[in-house]
C-alpha cells in the first residue's frame, strides 16, 4: 500500500483501483516470476477493444485451445469477437429484434455476451478490468493474496476464472439464492469450493450482506477484495472495450439498414454499473439517451423503494459507487415476473412455435433466443418501454446487450413451469405470456430524468458508500461532477503501456 500526503488519492489508488504507476516493486517481481513460470502474457484493454490488433501468432495459438478450458491464452478471447466456438469474427455477434417480436418500430440491437470464455458472460471482462491493473501496478501478489469476489454470480465466476488462469487463488462470493448452475461451474472450478465459495444469506437483493463478508475477510491482509461495484476498472473496461464494441455493431447494423440509423439509446440493467459505463462512450459520440434499469420488485432508483426479485445478475437496493448518476436519462424498471415467463416462452416448444405460427417472427431470430438470460431479457424491455417514452421511430435505434444466455438458467425455469403453469407449458400459456409481457407495454414506471431526479438518485449512494463502507465524502461528491468521470479515462492508455512493460519484463527472463 502506497501513501501520501493527500488522503483522497491514497483512496483512489489503494482502495479503489486507480494506480497509475508501480506501487509496490517487490509484489510486482513476485508477479513477473509466477507469469514468468506459467507462460501468461496480458492483453491491453486496446487489443480487447480491437481484437484485430492481436499478434497473428498469439490469436493463432489461442484459437488452438478450447474457450472454456483454464488457460491463460483464454485471456485474449476476453473480448466481444468471438463466436458461439470462441472463433474470432469481425463484428461482435448480435441480433436485430424486429417489430414482430417488439411491437414498437424501432430496430433494438442485442450484443451477445454469451461469446465470452469460460463463463459465458461479459463479466470475465470486468474481472480482468479489476486485476490486471493490480497486478501490473504490484498492488495484487498472486504468491500472497486470495482475490476476493464479491458478486450476485457472473462476476464471481468471472473472478474465478481469471484468477485461475493468472495463476492467483480467487474466492467467489454470492447469494445463497442464486441459480443452481452458478454453483455447478463453481464447484468444478474451484480446486475447494468448501472454503472458495462464500455464500451469503439471500437472493439478488441482498448486496449489503455480500458487503459484510468481504468486510470480515479483509480483515486479513493476505485477502485482496475487488469489489465490482466500487473498482473503477469495472467502469473503464466497459467503457474502453464495451463502448467500443457496440459502436461497432451499431454502425455495422446502420450500414446494412440502408438508413441513417440514428443511436437513440442504450439500455442496461445497473447491477454493479459496469456495463452501463459503455453508454458515457456511446452518448459522447452519437448522443444516446442512457437508460439504467432495475427490477420492479426492488424500485431503488424509481422510487427509494426496496424488495426481492429474480433478475439475476443485477443487483440492487443500493446505487454502485462507480454508476455515472448525473449522466444518466432515463430509469425503467421491469418485473421479474415477465423475465421469468419470457425466459419460458422463448426457451420451450410450445412458446418459440407460438412465436413462430402465430406472431410471425422468423425462425432465425427464434433461434437467438436461446441467448438471452434474464437480465437480456429485462434489457430488452426496457428498451421497448424506452421507445415508447421517448417516441422513437423506425430510425432510431436502441442497443443493448445480453449479459449471459439462457443455458444459465434451466433451474429457475423448471421453478417457474411447476409454480406457475403446472408443470407444462401450452400454446394457450404462450398466447397468455405474450399478450401481457410483451403484446401490452406501456410506459409505466419509468422516469425521465430530470436534474433533480438525477441528484435524488445520486445522493442516495451516500448512505451505502459514506456511511457504512467509509469512502471518503470528498470522493463521494466529486462524482457529481463529469469532469470527474472524464478524467478517469486517461488511465486506460496508462494502464496499457504498463501491461506491455510487464510483459516485457515477464518475456525477459
């Protein structure tokens, strides 16, 4: 740990990831001497944003391995072109819904996050977002630390992974709540899940007791805590390869649409405000409306409300440390009841024929489904109410994307057709589901923001980051600014040119 005479700078460096230069050199040559021994090699965040610009020999020797075995050379699949192989493709792998399907004219584009290594969900890039610059600053010792996890479930496992292939110790922790089949892959790539998978009491609601657990453990010093909701890495990572990536596939989607497609808006499920950074990049070149969404059952930014829901993988009942408030347009909030019966519609024979026979949406998009996840589905709502609130047209576009895909949750789907639907799931059921979560939406709960909307949001994050966690006030209100938000940014190229000196040190040896 580095200190100064300036209190607030120790804060941004030490504990929320904003090193700009080597801090600790003995933990550093720990770290070159163990990668050095493993064969690991780091990607910048320019190379994940524009794969393109990998050395032919490395994406070469990363395409000869499995995308989801523990390798480090999965490090460079850590990126939005990738297949459904894990092949690399020259535009992110997405869907165009349709009016079939939406109801509403405006095209809504849907980035999919299911491309990505090991787990199957774009949270593998915020993990990396969060270590490799700890590791290359020498904050982060894998010879002494246990990287610490702390998530509602894909960062988690995207910690693990990561972890696992930078050759560290990772420690998930989550809600004892959550699907089934987070704990199933957890279990398998634990080397002991007894003692590295933490599971606190609740469901996705339940963050502050995700808080608690990693308060305990850092209590010991070889316990290195990366808390997605207050490590700005997170934020700049979307930003930098997130961002970029969905201008990419917006301007591929305008070019084949024949249109000047406009890029009205982009919708996200807040969670830990990671992926939502994306949209600061997407406003600044084509002025989009940035939409954060919550689940209905736990209206935080809505209405100060509180509750439980099953939108896995959003979290809520707090404001993210690192969520950009005073950017933000619009809030809308989606019930977890749609994205429980949608996820049934989609993913069973009787809804995708009913969505085929009756509604005419084609087979092809159909097909797609099978890659949205809960929060791709509540994504995906949100932006049909978006449309509907702001009047959108057939040239205006919305973008979003689906965190993870819908094999995350066979689970819950069993859980919804027997308590539910009795246990099947009929032609009737799909025409029921169809009419109420997608046939009638209207424009009910949702906020346009105004300024004072924004700061009521903004300030309701001090009570979570002030008072209970500690961070200091003058950090706390400098976020209400975008100048603060701007001046991030210069860190991502920073960041690069000291994962090219560290490689350079680890090839050395």
């Amino acid at each position: 740990m580095t200190l100064t005479a300036d209190p607030l700078q120790d804060a941004l460096v030490n504990q929320f990831g904003l090193a700009d230069t080597v801090v600790d050199e003995a933990s550093l040559a720990n770290s070159v001497a163990r990668f050095r021994e493993q064969g690991i090699v780091l990607p910048t965040f320019g190379q994940l944003a524009d794969p393109s610009t990998i050395d032919p020999a490395v994406a070469a020797a990363t395409a000869a391995i499995d995308k989801n075995a523990p390798d480090p050379k999965n490090l460079w699949r850590v990126h939005w072109y990738n297949d459904i192989h894990g092949n690399r493709v020259d535009v992110p792998d997405h869907v165009v819904l349709t009016k079939e399907l939406t109801g509403i004219d405006s095209p809504i584009i849907v980035a999919f996050g299911d491309r990505f290594p090991m787990i199957t969900a774009h949270k593998v890039l915020a993990a990396y977002s969060c270590l490799a610059p700890r590791v290359v600053s020498g904050q982060f010792d894998p010879t002494r630390h246990r990287a610490i996890w702390p998530s509602t479930g894909n960062y988690a496992r995207g910690g693990i992974a990561i972890s696992r292939i930078m050759a560290s110790r990772g420690v998930a922790i989550l809600p004892e709540g959550m699907s089934q089949e987070r704990f199933d892959w957890l279990d398998a790539w634990c080397a002991n899940p007894a003692e590295d998978v933490i599971k606190t009491f609740g469901t996705e609601s339940n963050v502050k007791e995700i808080y608690d657990a990693c308060n305990e453990l850092a209590k010991d010093p070889g316990n290195f805590v990366l808390n997605q909701f207050c490590e700005f890495g997170n934020h700049l990572g979307h930003f930098e390869v997130t961002g970029r990536a969905l201008a990419h596939v917006f301007e591929t989607v305008r070019a084949a649409s024949g249109r000047d497609l406009r890029l009205a808006a982009f919708t996200s499920a807040t969670g830990s405000a990671g992926t939502i950074a994306a949209g600061d990049r997407l406003k600044d070149e084509y002025g989009t409306k940035i939409v954060a969404v919550e689940a209905l059952e736990c209206p935080t930014m809505l209405e100060n409300g509180f509750g439980e829901h099953n939108i896995q993988g959003i979290g809520d009942k707090h404001i993210p440390l690192i969520h950009n408030v005073t950017n933000t347009d619009v809030v809308v909030a989606i019930s977890d009841r749609a994205t429980d019966e949608l996820d049934v519609l989609f993913n069973t024979a009787a809804g995708r024929d009913y969505l085929v026979d009756r509604k005419g949406v084609s087979v092809e998009l159909v097909d797609t489904l099978e890659h949205f996840g809960f929060s791709a589905i509540c994504n995906v709502l949100a932006a049909i109410k978006t449309a509907k609130l702001l009047g959108l047209g057939p040239d205006d576009a919305i973008v979003t994307i689906a965190t993870d895909g819908a094999a995350l949750y066979p689970s819950e789907r069993a859980k919804t057709l027997a308590g539910r639907f009795g246990g099947e799931f009929t032609t009737v059921d799909a025409a029921e589901v169809f009419g109420e979560h997608l046939g009638h939406i209207d424009t009910a709960d949702t906020i346009d923001c105004t300024e004072r909307d924004r700061n009521r949001i903004f300030n309701l994050g001090y009570y979570t980051w002030v008072e209970q966690q500690g961070t200091p006030f003058e950090l706390f209100e400098a976020r209400r600014h975008q100048d603060f938000w701007r001046g991030l940014r210069r860190y991502v190229p920073v960041w690069d040119e000291m994962i090219t000196e560290f490689n350079a040190r680890v090839a050395a040896g």
